[in-house]
C-alpha cells in the first residue's frame, strides 16, 4: 500500500547497529519489490531469518485445466464447493491464465501446524462468510464478513477462524496489486473524489513477537508448487518494522459508489488494479436520477477482457436465477447483459442492495475441473425468451 507506516521498535537509521538489551543485535532484513525500485519495508528481528534446517519435499499446486479456449459463458454455483478442515486444502482455482488464479475456499480450521508464504503472487481474500484474524510477520489484523484483506507476496502469515463456517473468494494475482492509479495523486495520496480514502485502510495493529527455536513448518508456494520448508526460529519474531510493503485490510462497505444522471460504466467501481486485471466492488447505492435513465446495465462486448462478477449478497437486478455464492463468467468478444425483463424492471426504481466483486482480465482465462464440478452448462442459453 503506498503510505508509511511503522509497527513497533526500530533504530533511527536504516542499516545501523540495533542492539538488544542484552548488547547483541537485532537482524535487519529488507522486504522489498521490484528489485530494489519497488515498495519495501524494513524489519527487524529477533533471529536471523535465514535459518533453513529442512526441506521435507514438495507438491504440484497448479489448477487443472478442463476447457483451456473456453467461448462459452458460465455460472458457477460457489457454495457448492465443500468445505475442508485445512486452509491450502480447502482452496480451489475455477478460473486460470497466466496471471491469476481466481479462487473459492470454505476453510473449517485455523492455520495451525504450519505457517503459509505465497512467493509467486499477491493474494487478495475476500470474507464472504466468517470472522477471525490475519496474524502475519508483519502483524495481525481482524477481518469479518466484506473484508477485502491484501496480503503482497512474500508475507508469512495464518489465517485463525472464529467458527468453522467460513467461504472466500481469492485473487491470487502474480502481478502486484494496487490501489487505482487514477484515483491517487503523483504523492500518492488518495484523492478527494476517490470512492475511499486512506482513513477506511485498516494497517496491522499487533506484533507477535516470539523469541523461539525449534522446527518450524512454513508452507511456501513457489513456481505452482507448495514445498515444505523447516526452519530452526519462529517466522513471527519481528520486534519492529517501517515502510510501505504490509498486509493491510479494507471493507467492501466502506466503499462509496459513484453515481450519475445516467448509468455509470463499470470503472467506477474499480477498488485494485494490476496490469494484467481489475477488481471492482459493486455496492448499494442510489440509482441514476435522469427522468428517462434506464438503471439496468446496457448490453456490452468485453472486446478485450474476460469479466467475472462474484455475487456477494443483496438483489442482483441485471440477472435472473442468481444467488449468493455464484460465479459469472462471461468472456471477452461476446455480448452479454441485462436478462429478460431486467430492463423493464429497472425503470423506475430509485436504488438498488447489491454487492458483488468484479474481476475483469485481459487475458483469457480457462475454466478448471473444479469448476466444472459446480457449473450450470445451460447458463450460456439463458438470455433466450422463453
């Protein structure tokens, strides 16, 4: 996220002695992006982090691919994914390209034998069901039901449940992930039209610092491969750290739509960006308030990108036979929009309870065995009168 922040105990100078009270030091370790042009943070630990001791093995993680050119438009029943007890186990790819893996998961079980790093991508989870915390080497953070929690590649984090009734939806973006450009100034700043601002940006409050040596499970997706690394300290020991490279957290209600006299396009919705996808919330919010608009979402050709609208809660006005927990999927180059009636439904009414998340690619994506497990083959011919 691009704005300082600094958790705990750190040194006035970067890359200078910083004793313990016992007159040894503390470990300076860079965690940086980009090489060395990107956001970074500095921190500072309690042992160094380089302690490998084992590396038990490996396992393949990547999606398995059934429709790899895929033409037809989708819907995906979500919650018919089962739950599962472990976290990684629990999390299954629908959607795939060479930029993201789009993601559901219904975890019954904290993270607790082993801790989980993502070196290939930046994660973004977002809470659909459940409650509990982030707990990260960078600090922790509570999420509950509309959190979007950002977690940047690299970071070692749980994830502890308050129930084991729990669904997410994750973007698993190997490009890094930001706020939208066009709604920061050239400081950074989040300006005065964007739909958020930095005060809804929730930034970790706690460290856990733990001063141990043992073996200690990290789970490390690298390369679509999840390899089982040992390391001889605990991961959580950071005494302090500053910088602009952290987990941060941000509720899809704090989001302020953009309205207009007519029907607003989808870009002012936009919450992330990579250069490779977009992520926009639809929200409740007033319809347009020209006498004569039309509040249904005219019929659009993505020419070049494939747009994917996870269905969150509320009345999804464009769509028929639509619930929470489902999955459109409509690709690029293909017309869709409003379902029959939808449009003369819409008019005349004054506001609409939804909430969706929106990821458009601009690569195709390919549609996975998981998915099919779960998808309406027929939804393609429901825009047919019937």
């Amino acid at each position: 996220m691009p704005f300082y922040h600094s958790l705990g105990k750190i040194p006035h100078k970067r890359h200078t002695v910083f004793k313990k009270p016992d007159g040894s030091l503390y470990y300076e370790q860079l965690f940086g992006t980009i090489g060395f042009d990107g956001m970074y943070t500095n921190m500072y630990h309690e042992q160094r982090p380089t302690q490998v001791k084992e590396i038990k093995g490996s396992y393949d993680a990547t999606p398995q691919v059934a429709t790899e050119k895929n033409i037809k438009s989708y819907r995906f029943k979500g919650f018919q994914v089962k739950p599962a007890p472990d976290y990684l186990e629990s999390r299954k790819v629908v959607l795939t390209n060479s930029d993201v893996d789009i993601t559901l998961a219904a975890p019954q079980e904290s993270t607790k034998d082993y801790f989980y790093k993502n070196s290939d991508s930046d994660e973004l989870l977002f809470i659909h069901k459940g409650s509990g915390k982030l707990r990260t080497h960078l600090g922790n953070l509570d999420f509950k039901y509309g959190d979007y929690l950002l977690i940047p590649r690299g970071t070692i984090y749980k994830l502890d449940f308050d129930d084991e009734v729990n669904r997410l939806f994750i973007v698993e973006s190997r490009r890094p992930i930001y706020t939208p450009k066009r709604y920061r100034n050239h400081f950074g700043q989040l300006l005065e039209h964007s739909p958020f601002c930095e005060r809804d940006i929730r930034r970790p409050y706690e460290l856990e610092t733990n001063n141990e040596s043992g073996d200690f499970l990290i789970k490390i997706k690298k390369q679509g491969r999840i390899f089982d690394m040992v390391y001889a300290s605990h991961p959580f020991d950071v005494v302090g750290y500053d910088g602009y490279n952290y987990p941060y957290a941000f509720s899809i209600h704090d989001f302020e739509p953009i309205t207009g006299r007519i029907h607003q396009p989808p870009p002012v919705h936009q919450t992330f960006e990579t250069d490779a996808f977009v992520v926009c919330s639809f929200c409740p919010r007033l319809y347009d308030y020209h006498p004569e608009s039309i509040p249904a979402p005219y019929s659009h050709s993505n020419i070049d990108s494939d747009e994917v609208l996870y269905y969150v809660d509320g009345d999804f006005m464009s769509r028929n036979d639509i619930e929470a927990g489902h999955i459109s999927l409509h690709p690029a180059g293909i017309p869709h929009g409003p379902h029959p009636g939808a449009v003369e439904r819409s008019i005349g009414q004054t506001e609409t309870e939804e909430l969706a998340v929106m990821v458009d690619t601009f690569k195709p994506l390919m549609v996975t065995k998981d998915a099919m497990e779960i998808a309406d083959d027929k939804y393609h011919q429901s825009w047919l009168e019937h």
